[in-house]
C-alpha cells in the first residue's frame, strides 16, 4: 500500500524545497560515469514534480546548480548545461499537461546563452498555467542572493524610495528572488548529506528538515510521499510550547 493513502490532505505543506543530491555516486555505484547519474535524475524531476501538482501542494523549489558547481571538471557543467536544454525540450509537454508554472531563480546571467535562451522559452510557455510553481535554482547561491538584496536596498534608501526605519523582514522579502513565496515548510535532501550548501539560508530559518539515504536518480513518488508523512508527524512550534499551540 502507498504511504500517499495515510496522508492528511489538509496538512500538507505548501511549499517543499529539494536539494537534489547524489547523482554522481548513482553512477558510480553502477560503474558509470556520472553525467549517466545525472540523466537519471531527469525522471526523478518528473515524478516530484508530477506528484506534487497532483496533490495539489503549491510550490516546489529544486536545486538543480549551485554557484560553487561552475567549479567541477569542464566537461561535466557542459554536460549538465546540455542536459537542461534536452530536459526542456522534453518536459515541457509534461508541465503543460500538470498545469505546472516553470520559473527560475538565482544567477541566470552565468548561464550559457543557449540554457537561458531554452529556459526561458519553457517559462513563458507555461506561464499561464495556474498549478504548481516549479522553481529551478540554478548557478544560485543564497549568500550572493542576500549580497543583492543588501545592495539593492542600500540602493533605495539612497535613492530615498525607502527609509532605513522601514528595513523589517518583510521588506527584506521583497528583495529575494523568493518575493512573492511563502517559506519552504519541508526541505528534503537525498543522498545522505546532512547540509545545506548554500541554498535559502534566509527562508529555510523555519523549515522542516528531511534527509534520506536515497540517492536522487532512485527518489520516486513514493520517497516523496515518505517525506510528507514524516513532516506530519512533527510539530511546528515556532519558538512557543507545546500547550500553547492546542
Ligand atoms: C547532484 O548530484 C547534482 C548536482 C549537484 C548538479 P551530484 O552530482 O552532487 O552527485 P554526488 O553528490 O557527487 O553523488
Ligand atoms: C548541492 O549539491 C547543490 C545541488 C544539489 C545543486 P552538491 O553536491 O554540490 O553539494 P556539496 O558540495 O556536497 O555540499
Ligand atoms: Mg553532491
């Protein structure tokens, strides 16, 4: 039976964040290298993304490259910039049929032009639809996103669109490229790694954590729906007690 019948569905959370980790040990694992691991994860994209739209969450944030990724061997951020293209190309029908909103943040500029060129057609293809928001962070890294925000509002504050009194949480909201997301109420990360890697250092403050020893090619529906009962099962105090929140 699939844990997905012992869900409760209106406790589910509204936005799942992935760091999707573990491709390379995939392959090598099965004496292949690991851009073979990295194919392999194009279905795990899918099952998440595909089970999410279905019960109905409405945000799911994956973390395909991170800024520090530009670092590995050439060959292999070629390959991976590739495969983002061929994904595009044949997921795009997929995101259409779900009603599922494409959408990327992080340091879009970094990426090759033909990458950006692709993804962006993607975007504005599914721009319409009104389901899940499936977002990319890609060449991201949530320190630089919180350098820009710091920029950008020293920027106003001289250009005296806002005061420095006004500098409050929400504000600083605003200057992500999260603005208009809610915080992620599960963060799931595979392949047995307990970190974070720079990525939503800022809106992850009260997040859920979830590691699994699953490495990503082999993470399915089912490890999904594993992942929302566990969160289930915890309690979100926000820093008050226990009684308080009955
Ligand atoms: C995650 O898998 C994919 C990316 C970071 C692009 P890895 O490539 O990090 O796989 P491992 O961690 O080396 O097994
Ligand atoms: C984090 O995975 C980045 C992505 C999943 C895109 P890494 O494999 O790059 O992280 P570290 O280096 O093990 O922390
Ligand atoms: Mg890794």
């Amino acid at each position: 039976m699939s844990v997905k019948n012992e869900l409760v569905l209106d406790k589910l959370p509204k936005h799942i964040a992935i760091i999707m980790d573990g491709n390379g040990r995939w392959a090598k694992k099965k004496g292949n290298l690991r851009i073979f691991g990295h194919k392999n994860g194009v279905s795990s994209v899918r099952e998440s993304s595909e089970s999410c739209a279905e019960l109905g969450i409405e945000y799911l944030t994956l973390y395909a490259f991170s800024t520090e990724n530009w670092n590995r061997p050439k060959n292999e951020v070629r390959a991976l910039m590739e495969l983002l293209i061929s994904t595009i190309n044949s997921e795009t029908s997929t995101l259409l049929k779900n009603n599922i909103r494409l959408n990327a943040i992080g340091n879009l500029n970094e990426l090759p032009d033909k990458t950006r060129n692709k993804l962006n057609e993607a975007i504005d293809k599914t721009k319409n639809n009104d389901g899940l928001l499936l977002t990319l962070a890609l060449s991201y890294s949530s320190k630089d996103e919180i350098i820009h925000a710091i920029q950008n509002i020293a920027s106003d504050v001289k250009k005296e669109k806002i005061k420095s009194e006004d500098i409050n949480e929400h504000l600083f909201d605003q200057y992500l490229f999260t603005k208009n997301m809610p915080n992620p109420d599960l963060l799931i990360r595979t392949s047995g790694e307990q970190r974070i890697s720079n990525f939503l250092l800022w809106q992850l403050a009260y997040t859920e954590l979830y590691f699994t020893d699953v490495l990503w090619p082999d993470f399915n529906k089912e490890e999904l729906y594993k992942a929302i009962y566990e969160y289930q099962q915890r309690e979100r105090r926000f820093g008050k007690t226990s009684e308080q929140l009955t």
